[in-house]
C-alpha cells in the first residue's frame, strides 16, 4: 500500500513534526514500506478476538487517596527549561 | 585479572577488604579509558561521581555492611533519568537534559550498593536493533568492530561483552536486551512486564518496555534483578507480585523440566545457526530435562504486530517532546507550530520520526480500526497461544536472532529488513512474558544466544535453566580477542 506525498504531509501535520523537501522522498518511501509490510495483518482471521492493550491479565488502573504526596520542586524542574519568566515556561505568543 | 572475576567474586573480595571498591571502579575507568572511543559504548562518563560513591560503598563495607552489590560498578543504559547526570535516550532531543530525578532502578541498585561509572550509548528513544541510529554514532561490536553490537541497548551490551563493567542495565521492549546480548556473546534478561518499575525509565511503547540486565552469566546476573524486581507505587503497571530468592534458586536440578522447541523460529533459520540451538538442547537433555516440538502459529504475525502497537504507543509517548519544559527547543521559532515541528523535526532522528509517523497513521481516523485495534486483537491470539504453550512446558526454546552481528551500515537503509531482525524475540514482549538470552556457541567467529521464554513472573525458573546451562558449558566465559 502506497502512501501518497499528501498522505505523509498530513501524517506529519498531525505528528506536529517538521520534514525538509529534501527528507520528504525518502519518508514516503519509507513509510509506504512499513504501511505495507503491517498490511499483512488486515488478511487475517481475528474472528470475534477481543482486542488486548495491556499484556497481563486483570490489571486494573491502581487507584490510591486523593491527598498531596508531591512536594513543589518547580525551581529544579524548571532549572533545565528552554525559557521561564516568573515560574511559566515561555512560548511564542499563541493568542493575536 | 579484575574484570574477568564475577560479581560473586568481586563481592567476595570486597567484603573481605581484600580490594576496596575505589580500586576497583579505578580499574574499569582505566579500561574506559583504554576502549571506550572505540566502542562508543558510553555517551556519559560520570567518573568524578563513581570515584565518590566508591568511596561511600568502602565507608558502607568498613562499617560491617554486606552484600551481593555493595561497591560494584555499573554502567546505566541511557534511558534510565540519573539524577544530575545527562540523560540523553541516545537523542539530541535529550543531549541537554539533566534528569532532575532518578529512576527506580537506579535508586534501587544505589541503595544495594552499586558504582556508577556512565550512561551507556543505545538507539535513539530505544529504537533500533543495531545501536545505529544514536545521535552520538555507532557502536562497535568488540567481537569484530565493523559489526554492530544489536541494539537498542547496544552500549550496555557492548560495556559488558568488552569487560568495562560487571553489569549495565538495558530495557526490552521488542529483544534490545536480549538481541544484542545474543549478538556479543553475554547474558541478557528481560523480566515479565510489571516485574520491574518503569518508574524514571523514559518510555518508548508503555505496554512492552521493561527494565532488565546484562552481565556474564545468570549467577552473576541473579543479584542485580533480585535488587531491581519488586512492586514500586510509582509506576501504575508496576505489579504487587513477591520477588523469590533468585540467587538461592539457581542450584535446583533441571530434572524432569519440560522444555518447549518453538517450531516457526526452526522455520527458514540456516542450518548452522540451528546446530548451535540443536546442540542446547542436547546440554539440557543430559541434565535431566525434556524437549518436545510446540506450536505457536500465530507467532510469524509477530513482527507486523509489533510494528503497530509499539509506534503507535510511541507517537503518544513521544508527543511530550515539544521543546517547551525540557530538551530541544530549535532557534527563533514564529509561532507556537513552529515551535513545535522544528523542535521535534530537528531532536528526533530519522527512525524515530519514521516511527512516530507510522504511529500517526495507524491511530487516525480511518485507520484506527483496521491497523491499530486490529493489532490488538492479534495480540490477543499470539498471547494465547504462548499460554496454550505453557499448559505442555515449563520453558520455550530457540535462537534469539536469525543471524550473528551484521556490519555496520548494512542494513540501516531499509526499516522492514531492520526489523525482521527481532523475529524471534518480539513475541515475548507482546505477550509481557520473561526472555532471556545466553551465550551458545560462535557462528563465523561471531557469538549467537540461546532464546528462553518462560510464563509470566517465572524468572526464578528461567535463572535456573540459564544456570544449569551455564553450569555444563563454557561459551558464556569466552572473551572477545584484546578485551580478555
């Protein structure tokens, strides 16, 4: 199955990654290789297989109490951050 | 010679002060130093950090404290957040990031005791299976270096072939430990998913990573899972299972166990490569156990499975890297999408946003149904059958990979052929079954690994046989010429 550059623009759009005009070949390519190799499991009989997201049988999601363990260690996190101004991570602006 | 000890006897010597635990991280640093730009095995070397903690383990083991660990160096794949150390995940994403914390592994093997000397070098977010796609280049093989080590965790597994640590830590999450352990002639455990906490362990595909171990062999690998094993409240999959005495485990006798010759890895694997399996199970045959031929028919759907789920659960977990908090931010950037595209098309490399995409693809609207739920059920039908498996054996057997170490750059031009190279080992990851990986024998000079696969939290049971294997043959002692 062949993707289009359309399709891999899209694709790329969605993934909010950015491919050069130069790249753009070569993941198409690639890409249509690997969507073509996995279509090999629509043939497939699955019946009426109930679809499985999590290998072990039973886990439930864990719950515990809705108190604070966390303590507030926003200056070390924000130590490594690309832009801060007053403890916010700075953006370019998204609002006109 | 220090570095061809095993942990046990290193142990021994450390708790008697025949040697300190400073000697002994000098030593390795020394051969870091000595090999380390050929391998490329390390990204970081945290020598000024291993000299010190050496130095507290000395303090720890004056003061009467002892233990399988304490004072043993260890290098830490590079996915694992290390406190104040870089943590790169092999990317440039990563090549700026400081972890703030650190992982519970590593938390874990520093409460027994354990040495740090570096991070070692692995694919890029811990795809690939050749150490190819690093931001930080290749490693080599010591075994031939024109030849890749396998990957993702080929830096670990290249540290520990080549004797520049006693044990490093990798994660499998479709064979990147046990491939590149069966590709440089060391043992490689992956544990049952939930056995070991992902907690600080940057996530690839949430439903098959798992943290686990290299070393020399299982006696000396048994301690270091015994240390990482155990139910962390951190990690939501994390699960509340016991941990047996691994170590204690290892001498049971391997009568009566019923081994399990998984049919479709036979199929289409060189005759060669088969001899080596076929001679395996002759070892365990004289020390007492079973073999009989079992059928999984579902698993040559393995790959093409894998080749959904885990791109798909890696675009979601790769969509935290946005160049806002952490890592990569590219330069002057016009608005907030820019932000976003460079920052993620610059950091990430070709696999990665190849994997991303794919991931993209098969989670849209549209696609959904016929790729990614269509996975899952898959999944499903591969499990089950490891499952029906499991009601006739005790253990699975077969090769780890279909072929020794290829060379370098020969296959990184085409993903699928890259990827056929997990064949063997990617069933127990979608199936969250415990895998391991030993040495067997040489093919073209080059080590090949024995496959062992067992029901779900039955490590002690896998740690036996690997013992018992080990106990009756020495392909696990051989070193790689000029790294003895």
């Amino acid at each position: 199955m062949s993707l289009t550059r359309q399709d891999v623009e899209k694709i790329a759009h969605l993934a909010r990654l950015s491919i050069t005009e130069e790249e753009m070949p070569g993941y198409v390519g690639s890409l249509s290789s690997i969507v073509s190799f996995v279509d090999d499991l629509s043939r497939m009989q699955t019946g009426d297989v109930e679809p499985m997201a999590h290998p072990l049988e039973g886990q439930h999601q864990r719950l515990r109490a809705d108190v604070v363990t966390e303590s507030d260690n926003h200056e070390k996190y924000q130590a490594i951050a690309p832009s801060i101004a007053s403890g916010l991570y700075v953006v370019p602006r998204v609002i006109e | 010679m220090l570095h061809n000890l095993s942990v046990g006897e290193l142990a021994e010597r450390l708790n008697a002060r025949q040697i300190s635990s400073v000697e002994l991280t000098r030593h390795y640093l020394a051969r870091i130093d000595r090999f380390g730009a050929t391998l490329n095995a390390l990204i970081s070397l945290t020598a000024e950090r291993a000299l010190a903690d050496a130095a507290q383990a000395d303090l720890r083991l004056a003061r009467g404290e002892r233990g399988p660990l304490l004072g043993i160096p260890i290098i830490h794949k590079d996915i694992f957040c290390t406190d104040g150390v870089r943590t790169s995940c092999g990317s440039r994403m990563l090549d700026n990031f400081i972890a703030p914390y650190d992982a519970t592994v590593v938390t874990r093997l520093k409460e027994a005791g354990v040495v740090m000397l570096g991070k070692a070098n692995m694919d890029e977010f811990a795809m690939g299976s050749s150490n190819e796609t690093s931001y930080y280049g290749p490693v080599r093989n010591p075994w031939n270096t024109r030849k890749v080590p396998g990957g993702s965790s080929g830096g670990s597994a290249a540290a520990a072939a080549a004797r520049l640590a006693p044990l490093t830590t990798g994660t499998d999450t479709g064979g990147s430990i046990r491939q590149p352990a069966a590709l440089t002639g060391i043992t490689g455990v992956k544990p049952t998913y939930g056995r070991v906490s992902r907690y600080g362990m940057i996530a690839f595909a949430s439903s098959l990573d798992q943290a686990g171990v290299f070393a020399r062999s299982v006696a000396d690998a048994a301690p270091a899972l015994q240390a990482m094993a155990g139910f962390d409240a951190r990690d939501s999959t994390s699960v509340d299972v016991p941990v047996p005495d691994y170590t204690a485990g290892l001498q049971k006798p391997l009568k009566g166990l019923k081994i399990g010759i998984l049919r479709e890895f036979f199929e289409g694997l060189e005759a060669r490569n088969a001899a080596l399996i076929h001679d395996a199970l002759k070892v365990y045959q004289e020390l007492g156990a079973q073999t009989l031929e079992v059928s999984l028919p579902h698993l040559p759907a393995s790959v093409p499975t894998y080749y959904v789920v885990a791109p798909a659960e890696c675009s979601s977990n790769l969509s935290r890297f946005d160049g806002v908090r952490y890592g990569y931010r590219c330069e002057n950037p016009k608005d907030l999408m820019d932000l976003y595209k460079r920052s993620r098309g610059e950091g990430f490399g070709a696999e990665v946003k190849r994997r991303i995409m794919t991931g993209t693809y098969v989670l849209s609207a549209g696609y959904f149904d016929a790729y990614y739920l269509k996975a899952q059920k898959v999944r499903r039908l591969i499990t089950d059958d490891f499952r029906a498996a499991f009601t006739q054996v005790d253990l699975l057997i077969g090769p780890t990979t279909p072929t020794p170490a290829f060379d370098i750059g020969a296959k990184i031009d085409d993903p699928v052929t890259m990827y056929l190279n997990d064949i063997y080992t990617i069933g127990a990851n979608l199936a969250g079954l415990p895998g391991m990986s030993l040495p067997c024998g040489f093919v073209d000079g080059l080590p090949m690994g024995l496959q062992l696969i067992g029901p779900h939290f039955s490590e002690d049971r896998l740690l036996c046989a690997g013992h018992g294997y080990q106990s009756a043959t020495d392909w696990h002692t051989r070193a790689p010429k000029g790294y003895e």
